[in-house]
C-alpha cells in the first residue's frame, strides 16, 4: 500500500468510527434516567435554563395545580411542569422514591416513613384549605343536614337507611325515603380519606368505630372509587349513595352536598368562605404543619383541611431548586387569587407570611 492510501483509509476510519451527536453522545445508546433534582433541559428548549418538574399526590390540590401551572408557565416558558395525581400517599411514596420534584399531599408523612426518604430532609409549603363535602344522591331531599355523631354511624355502616331517626332528628320536618344507603370512599392512599376519618373520630363524641388514615378497612357493603372524581362519580351514579368529596369535585359533578354541624352548634354549608372561617386561629407547628379539622367559630365549616406541596430541602442543582422556588412563590402570592373561584381557601395572612419566608430555606 502506498503512503497517500493509507492516509486516505486513516481518514476514512476516522470520520466513521465514532457517529456522535452535538451532546456528545452515541445515538441509540441508552441515555442514564435523570433524577428529581436534575434540572434536566427540556428537548428543544434551547439552552440550560430550561427545566423539567415532575409531581404527584394530591387530587384535592390537583384543580388548583393544573390552573397554576396553565398561567405560570406561560409566564415562564423554560420550565415545564408535570402533576400527575394518584392521591397524597403516591406523592409521598413518589417523593420518598425520587420519582417526582415535588408532591401534593393532604396529610403528613408519618415518622418511619420519612426517615426512608431518600432525598433527606423535606419542607411542607402549605397552598389551600378546602372543604370535604357530604355528597349525596337522594330523590326528593335537596337539603340535608348532618351532625358528626350521625355522620359517623353513616359512614361505619351502624346507619343503613335513609329514614333512620338520627337523620330523621338532625333534618326536623324532612320528607326522608325508606331507601339504602350506599357507602362510597376512596380507594387509594388519600389524605382526603385520613382527614375525614380522623375529623370523624374527633367530633364525633365516640360514635365513629373504624380507625383514622390514609386507608381503612371499610365494611364490605361499601363502594370505592380512585381519587375525589371517582368517588363523585359513584355518587352521581348511585341512587342512595354518599360519600365525601372535595367541594370543586363535588360541584363539577353537580352533586347535593349536607351541611354539617359544626363545634357552634350551627349546620354550615361547605364553600370557600366558610373553610376560610375554619382557617382562622388555627395553631401552626415550626414546620407549618397545622389541622384545620373541627375549627371553633359560628361560621366554620368543620370538615376543612389544608393541603400542601413537599419538597426537599436540599435538590441536586441549583437550577431545580430556582424552578422550585419559583413555582412555590407563584402558589403562595399570585396563585392564590384563583383559589376562590375553584371553590377553595387561601391561606390565612400570617401563614402565607411564614410560607413565604420559608422559601429560604429551599437549596440547589
């Protein structure tokens, strides 16, 4: 072989040894997953600013979620971001997992299950109170008023008619059918469900027999449905049927909902103005967890919980943790406006306040 031949072969070898893309990696090779925290470019973006975030959890906070990311990603168009649902014990699981950046949850990680959360430490940033409704489907009754005590016995099954003399006594002058009544709950790990449960077994002076969390072993006579929509739906299809439902859920499905007893001794309708009520003078912890379960006051609603986004306090880079704070500064301030007309409440002043500086503490 002459010496100009081998130099052309060289050449040749050289230019198709390696087929290589502008990032410097090999098409069709396996590209290594990125993890929450990652601040992974989005294809197409156009440069390193630009960041993906993932959620679950919450499908109480999941209306508020996704008109929040509508109206701040088109402000901010290098961050995309993903809520999926699936319930608050997914979001928990999920974060723990490092599957998701952040998630929405209606109750708190219990203590030996964040202790096995693989990005360490978390901070809770609260983002609504909303009330659970008493949904119901009853030919005949548009009105219905229920007491805790009478509440409970419904939902552990002691009550199966609609006619029975404790509803019969907290609804004086009611026409009530001789008809079933059909249990409907959550089937996956809510925190609608543990809020519920645990203001039943707070308000209702003993009559509520079954345990409080996030799932509970509900009698075999009752129905379950996948997040507040699926619950809703059962109701919405089944004559006789109650179940509790978020406020925005039970109103998108055109649903009757009761009004409760409240500690006043008062039968109060579930609306935001009312889950506000409840959110005065509640007690917040350093961390700013709180109850807003069985609030004293005459115009409280008494089934109004809170919601929050959990997130690390520490991410792998610090472009993550400024989409983060950027995203969470929107929930806390201008997000907030929206809430009421989605049939939720805003925070209270001095826990927006608290909620707010505790952005600070939120590292990449």
């Amino acid at each position: 072989m002459t010496q100009k031949m081998s130099v052309l072969l060289c050449l040749a070898l050289a230019a198709c040894g390696s087929k290589k893309d502008a990032a410097g990696t090999d098409p069709g090779s396996s590209a290594t997953p990125a993890t929450p925290g990652s601040a992974t470019p989005r294809a197409g973006g156009g440069g390193g600013g630009n960041v993906d975030l993932d959620a679950s959890g919450s499908t109480f906070q999941k209306t508020y979620q996704e008109s929040a990311i509508e109206a701040f990603t088109k402000a901010h168009n290098g961050i995309k971001i993903n809520y999926g649902g699936g319930g608050s014990g997914k979001g928990r699981q999920d974060l723990s997992d490092l599957v998701v950046d952040f998630a929405g949850t209606d109750s708190l990680f219990k203590d030996a299950d964040l202790a096995k959360a693989k990005g360490g430490a978390v901070l809770y940033f609260p983002v609504l109170l909303g009330p659970i409704t008493l949904a119901y489907n009853l030919d005949g009754v548009d009105k219905l008023q229920l007491s805790p005590a009478t509440a409970a016995k419904i939902f552990d099954r002691e009550i199966k008619r609609w006619n029975d003399p404790a509803i019969a006594a907290d609804n004086p002058g009611a026409k009530l059918p001789d008809a079933d009544i059909v249990v409907a709950h959550r089937a996956d790990g809510s925190g609608t469900t543990d809020n519920f449960t645990k203001y039943l077994d707070k308000a209702s002076g003993g009559a509520w027999k079954l345990k409080s969390g996030s799932t509970v072993e509900w009698p075999a006579d009752t129905q379950a449905g996948q997040g507040n929509a699926g619950v809703a739906q059962i109701v919405k299809s089944t004559k006789g049927a109650i179940g509790y439902v978020d406020l925005s859920d039970a109103k998108a499905s055109a649903l009757h909902y009761a009004n409760v007893k409240n500690q006043a001794g008062k039968f109060i309708e579930p609306t935001a103005a009312s889950a506000s009520a409840a959110g005065d003078g509640i007690d917040v912890k350093d961390d700013l967890t709180f109850s807003a379960l069985d609030a004293k006051g005459d115009a409280a609603y008494p089934i109004t919980y809170q919601s929050w986004v959990v997130v690390y306090a520490k991410t792998n880079k610090a472009e993550h943790a400024a989409a983060l704070k950027q995203y969470l500064q929107y929930l806390l301030t201008d997000g907030q406006k929206m809430l009421p007309e989605l049939d939720f409440a805003p925070l209270p002043k001095s826990l927006q306040d608290k909620a707010i500086a505790q952005l600070g503490k939120l590292a990449g």
